[in-house]
C-alpha cells in the first residue's frame, strides 16, 4: 500500500479532540440553558406560591376568671368630671389681667382675672366717705342729746325752787325728745350708708374673678383686652366666659349599658377600668349608681363608676371600657367555662362558626361554641383551650389547613 495515501487517512489530533472522546460544545451549551430556565422556572414557581399564602396576626385565647373578680358584663364610656364650671364674671366689663394658662393647678380662692374697676372703685369710696359723714352726724346728734338732757335737770331743779317757770322746763324737755329723735334717724341713715358702702363693695369685688374651688384650667377663653359678661351679647364679641376649671378629684366614669344587661349591674359593685390611652393600666372601680333613665335611641342606661386610684394621667373625655365584676365568692369554687378570644377570630365556614388555630405553618378550623360576649371578647364555650394560638381577622379565603405566614405584630 502506498505510504503517501495511509498518512491521508489517518485523523490528526485535534480532530480526535472534536469529534471523539466526548459530547460537542453545543451539548454543553444546551444543558446550562436548561439547568437555568429551571431554576427561573423553579424561583418564579415559589414566588407564586409565596404570594398565596396571606399574612396574618394572631391572640392567645384567655382563660376566663375565676367567681373572685370574674367579669360578667363589660361596657365603654367616658371621663367625666362631677365638679367643673366655666368660671366667668358678674358684671360687665374689660379684661385687665388673666392670671393663668390651660394646665395651670389653682387654689380655692385664687385670683384668676381682673376687670378694669376704676369706675367702681370711685363708687366704694364715695359710698365709704357717705358712710363716715353719717357715722359723724350720730356723734354731733348724740352730744346735742347729751347737752338738752343735762338743761333738761337743770331746768327741772330750779322750777323745783321756784327759780324757773314750768315752760322752761317744758321747752328743755322738748329738746330732748328732739334729740332724741334725731339721733334715732342719724342711725338709721348711718345703716343706709353702710348698706351702701356694702352694695360698693360687692360690686368692686365683682371685678376679681376668683376659683371657686381647687381645680385644674382646662381652657382658657379669654384674653387682656377683650369684654367679658355673665350674658351673651348676641354679636359675638362678648365673652361669656373667663376659663374652665375641673376638679380632677371628682373625675369618674360615665357608661352606657345595653338595656338587656343592665340587670346584672348593682350599685357598689366591684368593676375594672382600663382607658383607651393605657391599655395595660387596670385602674380598680365600683359602681356608684345606675342612673334611673334609659336612652330611647341607643336602648341603653347610664351607669356611674367610680375610680379607687387618682392619676394625672386620667383626664376627662377619656375613653375608657369597664369590666363589671363578679361579687368575690368561695376562693373552692371553680371558674367559670370557656375562654376569651378577640370577636374578629370568630369566622363563618359553611355557615358553623369557626376559630382557625395556628398549627406549624398552618392554619386548623375549629367549631365553636359561643356564649355571651364579653364586651369586644368573644366566649368561647367548647372548641378552644386556653393558650391556643389562633388567628385574628381570618382571610375570607383561609380555610382548614390553609398554609399561613404570621404578620410581623403577630405573636
């Protein structure tokens, strides 16, 4: 064989590199592409899935009190304050001074304002200086008696001996009768003057403003300058009023009770108070009365409660929701059943009420058994235990075993 064609058909090196001894580049190429689209399509697949599943907040479900201190009834209301008055003037005039501002604590009998008084005070003294003149015409009178009385005795001596005629005697005993009178009508016109200088005084007086009792100014209504009047002028640039004062002392509670429970509130029942503003802040309570008066409207009767602890922090018209306890019975007796969940963990699913339970990364439906709601607590009578961790404003869609992710608040 001819040596020339065997080194034509013998496969150089590169060659073999190419096309033997392991898959084209292509392959390769191919194979990257597809591991990648299926990790795009992987990714986008538990994006998807991840977007399905809702966030959701969840309660522990509580125990319910025992009969020493249990809450039979629960109802919201307000602050209110039995001792607060808008403190204004008696009389009409301008503001020369106001001596405080909203926050201000003031002392029964403190100066709160001043009206100008200039007019006033010229009618005390001129009633002061009728009051003295008559006060001198009583001692003038009063010494003019004094002098006819002792005429008088003289006179009466010496008609006695025969030195004086009667008339004499008669005339200085008409002196005296004179005096006396006069003496009598310098009193009453002295009581006048007085009565007068009193009135003076009243009305001075009535241009100091002061506190009627310990308080603290909840609003200042008017300013230096401005015309003040125990009466509206009707034009709007009277003020009717100087400040408000509260006696924060006299602060309790004002609530309103459905008409349908009222009858297990009674007067010096033991409750709890817990304002709106510190929710973690139970303030101990009784009831003082239920008001004997129903709301026609609202189907409602007003109940008084008082608060056993005094606090700045209780201010009126603060919102505030009260648990109306149980009388403290046998420490034996066993409380009472089921357990409080908020009212939004109670859903409906075909058409049984259901409380979803967090279980893992999951969501369990439970049936329930209600009982009468505890103000915004839910009594659950049967279904639940207490400490079981359930959800709060379920998902319409959410149903047993749906895969749930708790919202950051959760717990």
């Amino acid at each position: 064989m001819d040596t020339a064609l065997l080194k034509e058909l013998r496969i150089q090196g590169t060659e073999r590199d190419d096309h033997g001894g392991g898959p084209p580049k292509w392959l390769w190429i191919l194979l990257v592409v597809l591991v990648v689209l299926a990790l795009l399509a992987g990714g986008g697949w538990w994006w998807w899935r991840q977007s399905q599943v809702p966030d959701v907040e969840t309660a522990v479900a509580q125990p319910r009190s025992g009969p020493a201190g249990a809450a039979v009834l629960q109802a919201t209301g307000y602050v209110t304050a039995r001792r607060a008055a808008t403190v204004s003037t008696q009389i009409t005039g301008t503001l020369t001074a106001v001596l405080f501002e909203e926050g201000d604590s003031v002392a029964k009998g403190q100066v709160l304002a001043r009206l100008e008084d200039n007019a006033l005070r010229a009618g005390l003294d001129m009633a002061r200086a009728n009051l003295k003149s008559a006060q001198a015409n009583i001692e003038a009178t009063r010494a003019q008696l004094a002098q006819s009385q002792s005429d008088l005795k003289r006179q009466d001596e010496l008609a006695a001996s025969g030195m004086s005629t009667r008339q004499a005697a008669e005339q200085a005993r008409t002196a005296v009768n004179s005096y006396t009178a006069q003496l009598e009508a310098r009193r009453r016109d002295a009581d006048a003057a007085a009565a007068q200088a009193a009135q003076a005084q009243v009305n001075f007086d009535y241009s100091v403003v002061k506190a009627p009792f310990a308080g603290v100014i909840t609003a200042k209504a008017a300013q230096v300058g401005e015309i003040v009047s125990p009466l509206s002028a009707g034009g709007g640039f009277t003020r009717t009023g100087v400040g408000t004062i509260v006696d924060m002392d006299s602060l309790e509670v004002d609530v309103d009770v459905n008409e349908a429970y009222i009858g297990q509130v009674k007067a010096d029942m033991p409750a709890q108070a817990v304002l709106d503003a510190y929710p973690d802040w139970r303030i101990p309570a009784h009831v003082i009365a239920v008001v004997p008066s129903a709301d026609r409207g609202k189907a409602t009767v007003k109940v008084r409660v008082a608060l056993e602890q005094k606090d700045q922090r209780v201010v009126p018209d603060m919102g505030v929701r009260v648990s109306f306890l149980a009388a403290k019975q046998d420490a034996q007796a066993a409380p009472p059943p089921g357990v409080l969940v908020p009212k939004s963990a109670v859903a409906t699913r075909d058409g049984a009420e259901v409380v979803f339970v967090v279980v893992g990364q999951n969501a369990a439906a439970r049936k329930v058994k209600l009982g009468t709601p505890l103000g915004e607590q839910a009594v659950v009578l049967d279904g639940l235990k207490a400490g079981d961790p359930i959800v709060v404003n379920p998902p319409e869609a959410l149903r047993d075993g749906g895969e749930i992710r708790l919202a950051p608040s959760g717990r």
